[in-house]
C-alpha cells in the first residue's frame, strides 16, 4: 500500500474531536495513536485494544506523522467522503 492510500485512511469531521485528524471517521484520533505507541504500546497490543483497527491504519498514522513534521502539505479527507 503507498503513502496515499494510506492516507486515505485519515479522516477529518469538524464533529468529531473538533476537526482532528482521526481513523477512517471512528472517534480515534490520529494523535491518540502516536501517543501509545510513543509510549511504548506494541502494534499487537493496540490492534487487541481495537479490533476495528488494522495495521494499515498504524501505518497510516506513521505516515500522517512523518509528513507532519517534515511540513509538508497534509490535507485529511473529509469524512463524507471517506469510502
């Protein structure tokens, strides 16, 4: 899977956590992931944690990340129109 197919995987919806990039529309937040696995969370121990969650989507936020602090231009899709 490339990168921009991973990040079609990032949502955003001003309804949900006030317009923060999130996981394909569900209530987790892109941030929320990096912080565990900041923390020391193993994949495996989130994707138990989530069983929604695929390892597509920890990539994705790998990714969401990495273009993040390389500042590059990161625009999350709109969750309406997120498949």
């Amino acid at each position: 899977m490339n990168e921009a197919e991973l990040l079609s995987r990032i949502t955003s919806d001003p309804q949900i956590f006030g317009g923060k990039p999130i996981i394909r529309g569900h209530r987790l937040a892109v941030e929320h992931v990096l912080g565990m696995l900041g923390a020391g969370d193993s994949p495996e121990t989130i994707l138990a944690g989530y069983p929604w969650l695929t390892g597509e989507d920890l990539r994705a936020c790998l990714v969401f990340a990495r273009r993040s602090v390389a500042q590059e231009r990161i625009e999350p899709l709109p969750a309406s129109l997120a498949a």
